[in-house]
C-alpha cells in the first residue's frame, strides 16, 4: 500500500484481532482503524496505542547471555548466542536423553510460528514436552466443546449473530473491559429489543448492562447452571423436539439436577431462588438465545463440568444449531483459537489432529519425511511440565518463546525455583520479561507490525496480518530464530523461516483435520477480509456457521454430560475466610510484558489493587487505597485497597497484569481441572488484613 495509507493488519492484543492500519508519523507510527467485520472502525486505548511499542526504548534489540550461573546477562552476537544453545541443547540430551528439553509457547504466536514450534519439538528436538500458555486460557472450554459438539472453535458462528439473538447468557466474562469492541454487537442487540443474563461475582461495566446479574459465590457455576436446568424442566421450558432429533443422554442429565432445586442452588451459589427462576424463564421463552462462556467459569478445578452443564441447558432448551443460537466460548489471547489448533499444545498435531490417535500420528509423520516410531507422543500439559523443571529425571533445559509464566503460573514462586534449577533456559520475547530476566540465553524477538502472518480470531476467521516496518538490525522473527537454531543443530531443511512458507506448509497439514485450512493462501485472506476454517479446498467458501445440520459427532447428534457441583479445591475457612479472584484491567494485557511499557496505560493503571466491599472495608478498617495485605497458603501481597459495591461482601478481586512485588499469581492456587489440566486461577481461600505500615 502507499506510505500515507498504511499497511493493513491487525491489533497485537485479544482475540477479537480488530483491523487496523499502520500509518508513517514523523519518525514512528500510528494506528488508524479500519472497518474490519470484527471491530467495525472501533478501537479499544490498547489498540489505540499499540504502535508505541515499536518504538519503545525498553525493546530488546541484541541477544544477551549469562557467562555463568549466578552471573548477569550480557550483549551478545548471535553466534555466541546460537552456540550456546545448541551445546547446551545437546548436552542435555546426552546426559538425560531427548525427552529431558521442553517447550513452552505463547497465544499470540501467528499460526506458522505456532504450527513451526511444534514441528521444531516433534522433529528437530524429538522431544514430547512442549505446550503452551493457551493451557491457561480456554482449555476447559475446548475439551467440553469437543465433549459435547465433537469439535472446538470459540464461537460456532460470526460475532454479528450476537446483534441478532433475543437472548445472550454470559457467564465469567467481561467484554467491556477486556474486549470493547465487542459491546457494539451487545448494543446493537439491547437496541433491537434483546435481553443480556450476565453471571458474575462482580457486578462489571458488563453487568451493568444486563437485564439480570446473577452475581454467584465464585466456584459455584455448574450448581447455578443445574439449578437453571432444574427450574426449565420443571416448568416444561425444554424443547423435547430438539432433544430427541438431535441429541444424546438427556435422560441422564435430567437425573442429575432433579437435586437442585432453586432455594438449594441458592444456599450453594448465593443466587436468590427467584433470580434463578426468573433467569430460566427468560432464557428459555426467548425465540432465539447464545450461551457464552469465559475465564471466570472455565479457569476452575471444575472448569469442564462448569461449561457442560452450561451446555446442557443451551441444548435442552433447543438454543444451539438454529440461527441467532449456539454455545460459544469468549476466546482471550490474539491467537487463542490458531495457536492450539497446529501443534504446540502437548497433546495435538496440525489440523486439530491427536498426537494420541495412530491414524493422525501416521499421517503427519509421512508428511513430515520421519518415521511414526519417531514422532514422540502426548507431553506433559503445562502445570505438570513446570513441575518437572531442573528435577534430575524431569525436563532439564527450556524454550520459552511468546509467554512469560513468571506472571501468568499459580504459585509463582515455586516456578522461579524450578527455571533457576534448569541447566538451560532459553527465552525468545519482545522485552525483557519477569521470565527473560531468570534466561541463560535471551534472544531478541520481532513484533506484531514487524513480520507478516495469519492468526485465527474468536469466531474461527483465518486473518493477514500485514508488516508495516522491518525489525531492528539485530532482532530476527520467531520463525527465523526457530529455524537458526535448527541449523545449529544440523537440521537446517526442517524449518520453514518465511512466513508463506510456513503457511503454505501449514496448510498441507492440516488437510482433513477438523481445522481444515487446505483452501488457504495469503492472497485469498487477503482478498476475503479473512476466511473461516474449515475451508478444505480452493473453491471452498469457508465455513462461518458450523452445525446448522449435524453436530460434529459420529452420528451428528450432541452430547450431554451429567455434571455434578464440587466446589472450590480450596474453600474459606476460619483462618482464609475470603474468596480471591483474579481477572483483567481495561488498560493492561495478559502478564504486561507489553501494555507495561506503554506510557499512557501504565497512567491509567499503574499499580495492582484489590477490590472489596465498603462494609468488609468497614469491618477491618480499611479505607479507599489504604495498603492492604492479603495472604493465602502460598504467600502474602501488599497492594492498595479499591472500594466497591460492584463486588460481593465474601470476596475479593485482583489483577493479574503485574509481576514481582505486584504478581498475584504467587497467591493462587495450582490445582488444576483433570481433564483440561487448566489452573484454579479464579477461586482460592484468602484472608486480609489492613497493612500495619504504608512502607
């Protein structure tokens, strides 16, 4: 494109990938929205100023180095570099053998670099230790998507069928914060007369907006959504239609919640009875409903069962397959959807393939030019993979690339332990990290605007995302760092490191997976504003609605699952009689590695904070920003107190965008779900304290 028009991409932040244009202004840039399908011209103050970063003066800009343990990280080339993590890589496999080196990845790596991390660890290193921070995101979500439709995508339809839906059931989530964009369609569809339930412990700028908020005890979602169910059968709401043409196991689930009845619900949950009986009949006589879930239902011990259940009541209420109708899941990181949908997730190959299934493993490793003997099987999913940092018969030397698990991993602090034990720690980022900081080797990334790509947003839409300027001299692309240290390690043909390359190949692979992009190509996304997998072939138009016929079940019925509420792993007690939730800030990011190096949102937020109730500030003798400490099983933190009535009495809210003295994450709790292995981030037990001295 011309200079003064820019070069079209898209938002370096959630995955909502609104379309911008990147626009020369005197010696940097700017940002220009553009009338993209997801964000319609519309910006969030993070888009708004994300090209500062590509003129930050904190910018990694030259590999650095740790001569020896315990020593500071120095500049320097890329040689010495590139050496020192290739002996280190091979030394760590004589002594421990290939499955001693791991892998982590990163939600906002583009589908080619996500696709090629993982063929690095399959091919390249042979090892079955690789994931990624996805595991923290929407884990939960994919496995009961799959569970019950037989395949995982965010959203099973475009986001503009949300201004088109009578009803819109949102259970953990906070859009207007954490994605605002996105309320265009929510006001789009108040306008035309729609209603909005929204679940939540904190009544948010979201659920301010909502005909009814039904402000639960946190860890007490699939109760609330049994109890939906209950009052829906009861009051015969049910579309026994829909049920018996395309369903299964209803009859079991009916079972299930004949228990929870709503004044039990409301013991359980702290949801009045008939809040509960008003939401089901609102939910259940609208004409056309979406059920959508976030974070604070998936990121639970009981995450799985928390979505099913909501899956339950979509299905038995004939609100799923049907136009204006569906369950779908509010997808957080940039590329969420396409960073698990290629490879670096432990137990997944290209196209949504299972690294378990003799079938797919076949059919990657012939693509691949290696034996299926070769190609190593499901690794550990990520809580279990830090756990086995630097333990003799563990993982001995990591690649970190995209992430920063120093912010982001329950009980930090133990994490830190594990990397300092690591003969070899590698870290690929844009900046100088909580978790680059611990590196034996640090290597300069490119960002966003800086090399072109695709990701996939929440709806499943395959996008181009454009470069606007070259990187600094010294700093090379994920692709080009993956591909150089392959070379290091004599498989230099293994790597694709251009970016249509990569695709294209990625492409290949993923032919016949359930994440089909056979039909893709640069040009096609380019032309197209986007393409929604599957698109199996070249004349193939995508697939914006999946399940208006069958479900991608064998036998293209839905499932339902039976599920049973079990509370919180850690509950309140004498000594913790609080909960603790954690969440995200309208102006900061993820773990902050980015939004923390950008002057005006560090201005608007720049500092971790509590939230809690005027009359528990009341009774402990708290008062607005009073110093505050707050502790759990795991450790303590000091921050400063927010009074609220947006919050309830018995619970607590932090940010998690802050590392260091700041990183809430060394307070919460590492149990994790047993079947999407995603953390406890949103319940835990916590006492508090106002602070003995403002120091």
């Amino acid at each position: 494109m011309e200079p003064e028009a820019g070069v079209e991409t898209h938002c370096p932040y959630c995955a909502l990938q609104c379309g911008m244009h990147v626009v020369p202004k005197g010696a940097g840039f700017e940002v220009v929205p553009r009338d993209f399908p997801t964000n319609r011209g519309a910006l969030c103050r993070k888009g708004w100023t994300a090209a500062e970063l590509l003129s930050s003066p904190e910018r990694l800009t030259t590999p650095l180095l740790r001569a020896r343990k315990g020593g500071a990280l120095e500049p320097a080339s890329w040689r010495d570099a590139l050496a020192r993590i290739a002996q280190g890589i091979r030394d760590v496999q004589r002594a421990h053998g290939r499955a001693a080196l791991g892998l982590f990845g990163g939600g906002g790596l583009t589908n080619e670099t996500a696709y090629m991390l993982g063929k690095f660890a399959r091919v390249v290193l042979r090892t079955p230790h690789i994931d990624y921070n996805g595991r923290f995101c929407m884990a939960s979500a994919a496995i009961a998507n799959q569970k019950a439709f037989g395949i995982d995508r965010g959203l099973p339809f475009p986001i503009a069928e949300l201004a088109r839906t009578e009803m819109i059931l949102l259970i953990g989530a906070n859009p207007a914060e954490t994605m605002p964009p996105l309320m265009q369609y929510f006001e789009a569809q108040k306008k035309a007369g729609g209603r909005l339930i929204v679940v939540d412990p904190r009544r948010t700028l979201t659920a301010e907006q909502a005909t009814l908020h039904l402000q639960l005890t946190p860890g007490t979602d699939a109760a609330l959504a049994n109890g939906l169910l209950h009052v829906a059968i009861r009051d015969r709401l049910i579309d026994r239609d829909f049920i018996e043409a395309r369903t299964r196991g209803f009859e079991a689930v009916q079972h299930r919640v004949a228990s929870y009845w709503p004044d039990r619900v409301e013991r359980i949950s702290g949801v009045p009875a008939k809040r509960i009986v008003e939401a089901a009949h609102l939910f259940a006589e609208a004409a056309s409903a979406i059920t959508l879930t976030a974070r604070g239902a998936e990121q639970q011990h009981q995450g799985v069962n928390n979505v099913l259940a909501f899956i339950n009541l979509a299905l038995a209420l004939g609100k799923a397959g049907k136009p204006a109708c569906g369950f779908g899941c509010i997808t957080g990181q940039g590329n969420g959807q396409g960073g698990r949908e290629h490879g670096q997730k432990s137990d997944q190959l290209p196209g949504y393939r299972k690294l378990s299934d003799p079938d797919d493993r076949a059919q990657l490793a012939a693509f691949w030019g290696v034996s299926e003997a070769a190609l190593p099987g499901p690794g550990l999913p990520a809580l279990e993979l830090f756990e086995r940092l630097g333990h003799p018969e563990g993982v001995r030397a990591l690649l970190v690339m995209g992430s920063n698990p120093m912010v982001s991993v329950p009980d930090a602090q133990r994490l830190r332990d594990r990397l300092l034990a690591l003969d070899l720690l590698v870290v690929a980022d844009l900046f100088l990290s909580e978790t680059a900081e611990l590196a034996d080797v640090v290597l300069p990334a490119a960002q966003w605007a800086e090399c072109e790509g695709t990701m996939t947003n929440l709806e499943g839409r395959v996008i181009f995302r454009g470069r606007a300027k070259l990187p600094p001299p010294e700093v090379r692309s994920d692709l080009q760092i993956l591909q150089l240290i392959a070379a290091e390690l004599g498989e230099p043909r293994s790597i694709a490191d251009v970016p249509e390359r990569a695709f294209q190949e990625l492409c290949r692979a993923s032919a016949g997976g359930a994440a089909d992009y056979a039909g893709l190509s640069y040009p096609r996304l380019r032309a197209e504003q986007g393409v929604f997998w599957p698109c199996p072939s070249d004349g193939h138009p995508g697939t914006p609605e999946l399940f208006r016929e069958r479900f991608a079940t064998p036998d293209g019925r839905a499932r339902f699952h039976a599920v049973e509420h079990s509370g919180p792993a850690e509950d309140v007690d004498d000594d913790y009689p609080f909960y603790l939730t954690t969440g995200r800030v309208l102006a900061q990011y993820q773990s902050g590695t980015q939004t923390r190096r950008v002057a005006s949102l560090c201005s608007a937020e720049p500092e971790p904070f509590v939230e809690l109730h005027p009359q528990l500030a009341a009774t402990l003798g708290i008062a607005e920003r009073d110093w505050v400490e707050l502790r759990t099983r795991r450790s303590r933190l000091r921050v400063r107190a927010r009074l609220t009535h947006s919050i309830r009495y018995d619970t607590l809210f932090v940010p998690f965008h802050w590392g260091g003295a700041g990183r809430i994450n060394s307070l919460t709790h590492a149990a994790v779900d047993p079947q999407s292995k995603i953390p406890e981030f949103k319940v835990c037990a916590v006492a508090l304290a106002r602070a003995t001295n403002d120091g």
